[in-house]
C-alpha cells in the first residue's frame, strides 16, 4: 500500500494520561485530579471522534512511567499511574460509534490467550472497531512483578548484548501476534448455529485447535470466543529501527515509525517494505504511520512559547523519540503532506497536553486538511478496517471448496 500526494491521509492519536509532555498535568484543561475516571477519557474519545480520526491508541505499561528508558526514575512530579487500556477501551467503546480504539498491550508478560479474548471482546463491544498495539518490556523491575522470569538490565555501553536481548523480546512479540491471530481464527464465521429447534448452539467441527509450538509459547487452543467481527482487528506496533521493522514487516497491519524528516521517512519505508517482502507478504496491505508529537496553537509564536513555558515548568526541555512539532495547523498540514509524498500512509499525532492539543487536531488540523482535499468529510466505513481501507480476511482454517 502505498501513499500518494492526493491520496487521503489516515490520522490517529496516541492518548497517555494528560498529555505527552512531563508538564502537560500542570496545566488548567488537563483536570489532573479527573485522569482516573471514565468521563475523562470518553471525552479526550468524545473530541477525537468529533474530528473524524481513524483511530486512538491508549498507552499501557506493567510498571510506574519512568523518564528511564530501562528502569524507574523515582520521580514524583510528572503522572504516574495509569488505567488498564484494554478496559479503559472497553467502558468507552459504547460511548462512540465510528472511530477505532486500540489499546496497547506489554507482550513480554502477558499471555497471548488472554489478550486475544480480550481484543476479540472489545471488537464485540464495540461493534468491529478494535486494534491492538503490541509493544515489548525490557525493564527488569516489571519482570519482578510476575516472579516467572528474569529480563536481564539493558547496558548500553554493550551494544552487542543489548541488541540480542532486544532481538529476543522483539521474535517473541512476532510470536505472541502468531498465537493471536491464530486464536482468532479458531473459530470459523458460522461456528455458531444457534438453532433452538435442535437445540445445537455451535458446530464444534468448526471450531479449530491451533497447536501452536513455538520457542516462546505453546498454545493449544481454541479460543473460547467466537471470531471477532472484523476476523482480524488490526495489529499495530512502534518502531525505531531494524528489528521491530521486521515485526512490523512480518506480523502488522499499522506501522508507527519516527523519521525526522521525508528523506529519513523514505528510507524507513523502503526498509520495511523489503522486509514484508522478505516475509513473504508483499502485497498485502501494511500501514506505515509517522508519529509526531503535537504543540498546536493558531500563531508559530505562541505554539513556541507555550512549550518553552511547559519545559520551564518540568525543569528542562521535552525531548522524545518522535519529532516535535511546534507551530500552526496549517504549518502540520503542510508537513505531513510532505512525509506523505515520501510514502506515509498516515500519521499518529501525539498531543502534548491532551486538552489543548487534541482538540487543535479535530477543530483545527483536520478541516484545515478537508479544504486540501486530504481527508475524510464524513466516516465511511463502520469497522476499524474499513476505515484502514483493509479488506476482512479469510478464516485461515476454514475449509475452502
């Protein structure tokens, strides 16, 4: 699937606590003291879906947040804690009507039965609009919180043992997504009969063992719950570099990928489509998003200055492993449309303080990109896959005449 000039963007946003930045919770529309209630996050949903978005991610962890890429930080002046995404997705899903709601799930300790009933409930519950982002835990204080295995500390100044350790979690994680999707699959679409008269609910030759064995996971099946409405939800992950490239590549229908600019985003993009083909799947649909984390004001002046305040108020200037945008709604149509052209096919903007930014995006950004032409004037498909563009696949085990 590729992207053209004139082809309608995708855009989703990604939803972490009151916003990106570490000062985001310290100002007056983020409601610090709602972030745990379900009327908070209906209405971060509520405005996303007024703007027409494919989809939203909600973030997750199994540990605090850290400023720490591999370990806590003990901080105790920016959000910690969180909701469950996948239930926190659950309790609004009844709430919208359109747009896509994708949890994030940590794969590393968690297993790959229970999130696949987990995922498919969520498609049921709302209707076909479920996603999974899969992500992977490389910090050994969240291994300590399960006691059944160790993740050894990641030493960046050992670059080989670090990147075989990253490579280990990364082919698990393709593995889990296997087992998932097999699940999904272990019930065929008319498995369930249902038939008072005869008093037969299910044909159980239609309900598959998936046998699963891997090096990771050995998995019986089947799921105890029917084929989602959609077959498959759509599979997401975020990636940095080669190895979660080829998860992407191999086992997802949405890639989330960081370049700084349209010549990186092409070599990004030309670096994971030789991986799908290299897996076997060329041809097949795979979304390559660019993530961007969002300061959206109606002046470049005041977008600069609200976010020199926010750094002031954390202490030091926000980083991240996205590019940064900072400026007018117009200016970020005008770059996305330029990372479109190098092979983008959406993008997942991440606002930096949720109650400010995310509605720039659906008041501002988006008809700002419908008087270009570039997105969508109505939702036009009624499942997260038909807004994807993506077709509902076959059963893998059922039989084909």
């Amino acid at each position: 699937m590729s992207s053209t000039p004139s082809a309608p963007l995708h855009l989703a946003v990604a939803l972490d606590g009151a916003g990106w930045h570490p000062a985001a919770w310290r100002e007056p529309v983020s409601r610090p003291r709602e972030l745990f209630t379900a009327g908070y996050w209906a209405a971060l949903i509520a405005e996303a879906e007024r703007g027409l978005l494919d989809f939203v991610t909600f973030e997750d962890g199994l540990g605090l947040q850290s400023s720490h890429p591999f370990e806590s930080d003990e901080r105790t002046d920016q959000v910690r804690g969180r909701l469950d995404a996948v239930l926190t997705a659950a309790r609004i899903a009844p709430l919208t009507r359109h747009i896509g709601l994708v949890p994030t799930v940590v794969v590393t300790h968690t297993e790959p039965f229970h999130i696949s009933k987990a995922i498919a409930t969520l498609d049921y519950v709302s209707s076909g609009r479920a996603g999974l982002r899969v992500r992977v835990d490389a910090r050994p204080n969240e291994a300590a919180h399960f006691g059944r295995r160790t993740v050894p500390a990641i030493d960046l100044d050992d670059l080989p043992a670090a990147r075989e350790a990253v490579a280990g979690l990364f082919e698990e994680a393709a593995d889990y997504v296997e087992v998932v999707r097999r699940l999904w699959d272990s019930w065929e679409d008319d498995a369930e009969i249902r038939d008072v008269a005869t008093g037969r609910f299910i044909d159980r030759a239609k309900l598959h063992y998936i046998d699963f064995e891997g090096r990771h996971f050995s998995v019986k099946g089947p799921s105890i719950t029917p084929r989602p409405p959609q077959g498959q939800p759509p599979v997401s992950a975020l990636a940095h570099h080669t190895v979660p490239y080829r998860l992407v590549a191999r086992q997802t229908d949405i890639g989330y990928v960081t370049p700084q600019d349209a010549d990186e985003a092409r070599t990004i993009v030309a670096e994971i489509r030789a991986e799908q083909e290299a897996a076997g799947r060329d041809g097949e649909p795979l979304h390559v998003f660019g993530d961007l984390v969002v300061f959206l004001d109606d002046d470049a002046t005041t977008a600069s200055a609200r976010r020199d305040r926010l750094d002031e108020l954390a202490g030091e200037p926000y980083s991240s492993d996205a590019p940064v945008f900072t400026g007018t709604p117009a200016q970020l149509a005008d770059t996305l449309q330029e990372l479109a052209e190098a092979g983008l096919t959406g993008f997942r903007l991440r606002p930096a303080v949720a109650g400010h930014d995310l509605p720039a995006v659906s008041r501002k950004l988006v008809p700002e990109l419908q008087r270009r032409g570039a997105f969508r004037q109505a939702y036009e498909a009624d499942t997260l896959r038909g807004l994807l563009g993506l077709n509902r696949p076959a059963n893998r085990y059922a039989a084909t005449v």
